[in-house]
C-alpha cells in the first residue's frame, strides 16, 4: 500500500471475478446535420441493401434516436431522395461541346448506370418519383442542353430526357442485382448457356422463330447489349427529330 506517494499501476493488474467489468463509453455523438444523416444512410445502404435504410436504422449508425433525425429529414421517402442526390454528384459531366453532342450523351448514360450501379437500391429510389433535388437538376439541365445541341426540337428534347431518364435506372438496377446477388460473368455465361438449350429443345411446330432465334437472342456480351441498346435509342431520337 502506498501513502501521499504516487499512484499504485493498476493497468496491468486484472480485476476480481466478483466485481462488475467496467462498460464500454458510449461512442460521443457527432453533430446532427443533413449531410451527416445522408453520410449514414450511404453507409447502410452500402452494406446492408435500400431495405435497410430506415429512419430507425440510420440512427442506430449515428448512435441516437430516429426521432433525432426527423428535425432534419421529414420521412424516409425524404431520406432515400436525399441518398440519390448524394449519390449521383458523382457522375461527371464534361463541358458541352456542340460537335459532338451525340457521344457526350452516350458518355453521360454510361457514367449513369456505372454510379448508380455501383450502390445497391439507387435505381429503385430514382424509379420512384420526379428528381428535385439540386444535383439531379444539374444533371436535368446538363442531358436535355446536350438533346438541344444534337437539333431535337423542344417537345422530343422534354421526352427524350424522360426516357432517357427511365432507361439509366433500369439497366443500373439489373446491373447492382448482379453485382450484389454475388453472379459472375462466368455464372452468366452459364445460365445463358442454359437458356438457349432451353429454347432449343422448345416444341418445333410450335415455337419455330423461337428455336431458330436461339443463337442470336443469346449472343453478346452485357456491354455489347447496353451499347446496341443505347444505339438504337439515339438513333430512333435523331430520326424523329429529323421528321
């Protein structure tokens, strides 16, 4: 035992059986703020799938109450738009360039798909409602200046967003289920594989185009199928543009 000397060391020494361990200290509470409950929700929804990004849940990763949450975000419809603002600031946008309008929109589809790809649930959050937030507005602005600068008129530009704008989510939202179901290419190769002999072994006399399709519905890989897709799309655009 000491007296009115230094303290005893004590770190290295384990504590008696019978006495209460000593509980954890709670993790210190960050300030709330929009962006750090949107900072949260990302994370949930990286991890865990959109199905888990609850107002509950989001909490849970800041260590408060969900209730703590709602004096900066109304609902969690509110949150998930929220998440697809965040989301999509990334998506880069090359400055306009009037002689070739065509390829920048190209390039602006394929930057798309591969950002909102990348985070499982984006896609279904962009299917859901009309954009507002301030960075899908500059991506609003920034695709329908490039449908202008390629000559469609006002009315195909509008609609040309529009379908363009539903064309991106779902080809990112079959992408992320790959990705996150785990399914490789070489998986999908196989399954492919499966399917024409599935077609192929398909009554004749019933189903005669199917079978003699077989081969070809099959053929080419995903990107090649994203870019015929792409292709005709603009294409079809540029014609009715023409008329």
């Amino acid at each position: 035992m000491t007296s009115g000397g230094t303290r005893a060391e004590t770190d290295d020494i384990p504590a008696p059986p019978w006495q209460r361990p000593t509980k954890a200290a709670k993790p210190a509470r960050r300030q709330l703020s929009r962006d750090a409950i949107v900072d949260a929700a990302l994370r949930v929804l990286d991890k865990e799938g959109l199905d888990a990004v609850t107002m509950r849940r989001v909490g849970q990763e800041l260590h408060t109450g969900a209730a703590s949450l709602y004096v900066h975000v109304e609902n969690k419809e509110e949150l998930h738009h929220l998440l697809l603002d965040r989301v999509i600031a990334d998506i880069p946008l090359a400055v306009p360039d009037s002689t070739q309008p065509v390829e920048q929109i190209k390039d602006f589809v394929r930057n798309s798909v591969r950002v909102m790809a990348a985070h499982p649930g984006v896609a279904q959050i962009a299917m859901s409602g009309l954009p507002s937030g301030a960075n899908a507005m500059r991506m609003m602005e920034y695709l329908l200046s490039l449908l202008k600068l390629a000559g469609l008129p006002d009315q195909v530009a509008a609609w040309a967003g529009d379908l363009l704008g539903d064309f991106i989510p779902a080809i990112a939202l079959e992408q992320s289920f790959f990705r996150r179901a785990g399914i490789t290419e070489q998986v999908i190769v196989e399954r492919v594989d499966q399917y024409r002999d599935y077609l192929l072994s398909l009554p004749a006399d019933r189903f005669p185009t199917l079978r003699a399709l077989a081969g070809n519905m099959v053929a080419g890989s995903g990107s090649e199928r994203f870019e015929f897709k792409l292709d005709v799309l603009l294409s079809g655009l540029l014609t009715v543009a023409g008329r």
